[in-house]
C-alpha cells in the first residue's frame, strides 16, 4: 500500500482541526485519548499506510500513564489542590489514580500492582462509556477519520492515520496540551488553585527534573562520572538528559537517560544526537541492560523494545526531513543513514 499522498495527510490534519474547533470538550478524556493513540501509533506502529488494531486495554494503561503526574496537588494561586479535569465533577480517572498513587508512589511500582490491572479495566469500561467513541463527533456528526470499532475488545486505526500520527506526532502533541491546558485553565473550580501561574502545561506534561535525581548516581557509575556526550569528568555535577529529546517523546524511559555537563545538555536541547553518539547510546544499552533495569526501575519505567521502537522511529523521521544532529556544543552536522545498522 502507497503511503499517504500530500493531499491525504494535508486531509488529515484538516480534521483534526476541525476536532478541535467542532468538537465538545466537557472533560480532558477525549485529549487524553488523542494523546493515547498517538504515542501508541509511534511505539508499536510502523511508517506505512496499514490499519493498526490497538487493544483497549493498552490505551487504558497509557490512559491512566497520561493522567499520572496530574494527580499530584498544585499550587500557583492562593490554595493548594488536585486540578479538576472536567466542568462537572472530578474526572473518574484522577479520583482512581489517586489513591494508586498514594499507595504506591512511582509509576513503575505501580504498574507491577494488582490495583493497576484493577483501574486498567475500569479505564477500559470508562473509555468505552465515554471518550472512545465521541471523540469522532464533530457539531453532532460522526465524522470517522481515525479508527473504527476492532475484534476483541480493540479499536482499528484506519488505513493512513498510523503514519500521519507518526509524521505529524510533534504537532499533535503540541496542540493536544496546550489545549488540555487550557481547558484546565478556563474551569473556574481551578481559578483559586492556578492563580497567575505560567508553568500550568509544564507541571501538567513536563518531565519531573526533582524526580530524576534518582538517576544521577547510577548513570554516573555507568558512566565512569564522565560526559556521556564529550567525555569530559564530570566531578560530581551533571544532568539527567533525555537521549531521544522529551520534546519528541515525552516519557520518562529509564533506557533515555544519561548524564551530561550542563553546557552540553543545554546546547543539545530538543535536537537527535549525531550517529557516534547513537551508537555509543544503544552500546551502552545492551551492556548495562540489567544494570538500568534493576537500578532504575523502582523509580521510571524500563521497556527496552519500546525504547528501541521509539528511537527508530524518531531517527526516522527525522531523516526523512533532512534534520540535523547534534554533535558537540555550537556543531551540527547532517543526519546519515548509518543510524539504521544501529537501530536494527
């Protein structure tokens, strides 16, 4: 099957404006749920026009993953509380988590829980209730351009909306926060708890820097307390960077993590790391696999083929679009093919 033709994918993105200009937004789900599929389309699908069945219950997992860090109590006004995600009551999902995460405090210890299997079932019921299948309805008209009802209990991205959610996954997720934001902002229950507050989509979607301290000692034994970029020493300082930029995925994976000066992490920034460092990355990888895993897994998740899945498809795309990498402070350079060998 040919890929999507420029008018398809120009189509595409039509609709999803018109999504968020026609659909009815009474609760964050139907973001969420936007959110959900996206990050899906870029773990487990490939960059062609086929159909991708996804089942319910891993969009409910990455469900209740999205809403995770939002269920922490926020201050930039005059009181201190947990955001309300809809116009009526507390949304279902944010009172569900709550509880989870009082009990069990990280997202990986969390995750290993019967509690969570738990809420992913009821997520799974709320979904079908709910966001699933009004997240098509556009001024009252269901308007069918992303998945259809699947088997067993899945929903079917329709033929060539797996890869405009991969081509186009930065902007989707650029707009689905600042609109879930912005629908936070606007519910008046939040005005006393957000105040003048500008950092609102930060705390709601950004990574926790406080939280990945717990990373610094184990990447640095790694590491030899050396620049994982410049191999300069390190000297005991250092920040937690995100290999594959937060920017383009923007989950805490304990397998993006390394350690950095901050002069390099700062001029790095948002970009993919040329290919030396790529490969030196996925070396590291597999010969500190167990190491990652069991020393950082109590504090993020560790999943080393959706690492994997996510840096092919980042080198992909950015290959595609003739991107440059990062190759040491104030030095870019062209991407080269040579990052498929790595990522096979």
């Amino acid at each position: 099957m040919s890929l999507p033709s420029a008018e398809e994918q120009l189509s595409f993105l039509d609709h999803v404006q018109r999504l968020f200009e026609e659909g009815e937004f009474v609760a964050t789900y139907k973001f969420a749920l936007l959110l959900a599929i996206t990050e899906l389309a870029v773990e487990r699908g490939t960059d062609s026009s086929d159909a991708l069945e996804l089942p319910l219950d891993a969009i409910a997992d990455k469900f209740l993953e999205l809403y995770w860090p939002q269920v922490m109590p926020y201050k930039g006004g005059v009181e201190s509380g947990i955001l309300v995600q809809s116009t009526g009551k507390q949304a279902a999902v944010v009172t569900l988590l709550q509880g989870i995460r009082n009990k069990f405090g990280t997202l990986p210890k969390a995750r290993a829980s019967k509690d969570w299997r738990s809420a992913v079932g009821r997520t799974v019921s709320l979904l079908q209730v709910m966001p699933l299948w009004r997240l098509q309805i556009l001024r009252r008209q269901k308007v069918e351009f992303l998945y259809e009802a699947g088997p067993n209990a899945s929903i079917r991205l329709l033929p060539g909306v797996m890869y405009n959610l991969r081509r186009f996954s930065g902007l989707l997720q650029q707009l689905v926060r600042a609109a879930w934001a912005g629908h936070i902002r606007e519910n008046p229950k939040n005005t006393p708890i957000i105040g003048e507050a500008s950092d609102l989509e930060q705390v709601l979607f950004g990574s926790d820097r406080s939280s990945l301290l717990a990373a610094r000692p184990v990447l640095r034994e790694i590491q030899s307390d050396t620049c994982f970029y410049c191999q300069g020493a390190l000297r005991n300082t250092g920040e937690v960077d995100h290999f594959i930029p937060w920017a383009r995925y923007p989950r805490d994976l304990g397998q993006n993590f390394v350690l950095a000066h901050k002069s390099c992490n700062g001029d790095k920034r948002d970009l993919l790391a040329a290919v030396p460092h790529l490969a030196n990355w996925r070396d590291r990888n597999v010969k500190n696999s167990a190491v990652l895993k069991n020393e950082l897994g109590d504090h993020f998740v560790c999943d080393e083929t959706t690492m994997l899945r996510v840096a092919q498809w980042s080198y992909s795309q950015a290959y595609a679009t003739g991107a440059q990498s990062w190759f040491a402070p104030k030095q870019v350079i062209p991407l080269t093919p040579e990052f498929r060998d790595i990522l096979s």
